[in-house]
C-alpha cells in the first residue's frame, strides 16, 4: 500500500468537528495561563486542565493512553526544563526561570485535537528565551510551507534551517503525525527533511506539526518511568505545537 493511500482526507464536517476539539484544546491553554507561575505544582495544572475539558463535555486524551501495563498518568503531558517531551504532571514544583512545555489533547464527538506552548515561568534566562522563541519561529516556518502540493519534506527542512544555523538542535525521534478519529494516524511529520521530497500534500488531510529543539544536543534518553523523555546532556528543550489541515491556499490550523 502507497504511502498516499494511507493518509486519510478528512470530510468537511470531520474537519469542523477537529476545529471544535482544537478549540477546546487552545481554549484549555487559555484557562491555564495565570496559573503557570513559580509555586504551582503541574499536578495543580493537571487538575485545572482536566476539570475544563470535561465541564466542556469533552475527555482527556492521553489520560490512561498507551500499554495496559503503564498508561499515561495525566491530562496534560508537562515538560520542564530538560524533559523534551511526555513529562508527567507530578507534584514538582514551578520555579522562577523554568520553562514548561504544556501538551493538550481532547477527544470531543468522535475525534481528537492535539497542540503543545512551551511557557516560561517567570523570568527566563535571555539564552533559554532564544531557545522558546526560536522553537516557535520553527513551527510557524514548517506551518507556511503546509498547501495542497507540497512535500511533507517541505515542513522539516524549514524547521531545520531556521533552528540549526541559530545554533539549536532539532530531535529527530519524535514527530508530528496525522490526527482524526485516533490520536496519531499517518503520516509521520518529520521535523527535519530535505525539501520537495517526501509526500504530496492534499487538500484535507490533517496533521500535527510540532518541533522539538534543544538548546544543546540532539540525542535523548527515556526515563525509567516509561514516558519522560530528557535531553541526554540534560540541556532545555522547548516543543510548540499546532494541529491543521490542508488547503489550496496553506494550512488552516484548528487549534487556535
């Protein structure tokens, strides 16, 4: 089976119901801006997530997601400081300086939404503030090379030659990937690539995008617990995060 037919092209109506669940997910973001703040516990921020998203009729998505034998403990996947991704909202405690890598993700009448801000907490070092800065920049340049006929290559290369030259690292073992009735469908979204490769874009289709940089080197390791995933140096790592979907004209991000 091609690559291509793999990738499903969402309906209207599918695509209008992924803008309600992103909705809800940026909405989510917004609830939980004034609480992220020096002295708040991420199981603080878990708690004020999950709350939100059911009162809104919705489920956490990454609640209880993954083997029977060790499912994600949380609402919220909360990233500090060096945990590139999947950190897990525990009682630690925010400080001034850190950075916190939020990702959300609901599952509201039948389909997901899914995006990730990497906040900073208080005052922030001017090098950790090029890093989220910087990582930011990289989603919004892969997200404009995003329109009906061109190349999933396109997205990583321009998250590549924004953050490198800059003197970044971009992981490289986690990616953006494709989203509708299951929370991760194909295709993979690379965040490194080489342009006009890879496949064709088209009208409908839905994906994430979502880079990982680091302030230092790109190699990662995962903790004992199965889920958190830190910088091998232990350097910062920022993740920003939208889901959108194609068009002729570019990309139409839902979770805004």
């Amino acid at each position: 089976m091609s690559a291509l037919r793999k990738v499903s092209i969402k309906k209207p109506a599918e695509i209008e119901t992924m803008r309600r669940a992103g909705g809800l997910v940026a909405e989510t973001f917004r609830v939980l801006d004034p609480f992220v703040k020096p002295g708040v516990t991420l199981a603080e921020l878990d708690r004020i997530a999950e709350e939100h998203i059911r009162a809104a009729g919705a489920l956490p998505a990454y609640l209880g997601y993954g083997p029977k034998s060790n499912p994600f403990p949380g609402t919220i996947c909360a990233s500090v400081n060096e945990v590139i991704c999947h950190g897990i909202p525990d009682g630690r405690v925010l400080e001034e300086g850190d950075i916190i890598g939020v990702d959300i993700g609901v599952l509201l009448d039948g389909f997901y939404g899914d995006a990730c801000h990497t906040y900073t907490v208080g005052q922030v070092s001017p090098e950790v503030q090029g890093l989220v800065d910087t990582t930011r920049e990289a989603l919004e340049a892969g997200v404009a090379t995003v329109r009906a006929g061109s190349r999933l290559g396109d997205i990583g290369a321009a998250i590549q030659e924004l953050a490198e030259p800059r003197g970044y690292s971009v992981v490289e073992e986690y990616t953006g990937h494709g989203i509708g009735k299951n929370l991760h469908e194909d295709p993979t979204v690379f965040h490194k690539g080489v342009r006009y490769t890879g496949l064709k874009l088209e009208e409908g289709m839905v994906f994430t995008i979502e880079p990982m940089i680091n302030l230092g080197a790109a190699p990662t390791e995962l903790l004992s617990d199965g889920w958190t995933v830190v910088t091998r140096d232990r350097s910062p790592s920022a993740q920003f995060e939208h889901t959108l979907v194609v068009t002729k004209k570019g990309a139409d991000l839902l979770t805004v």
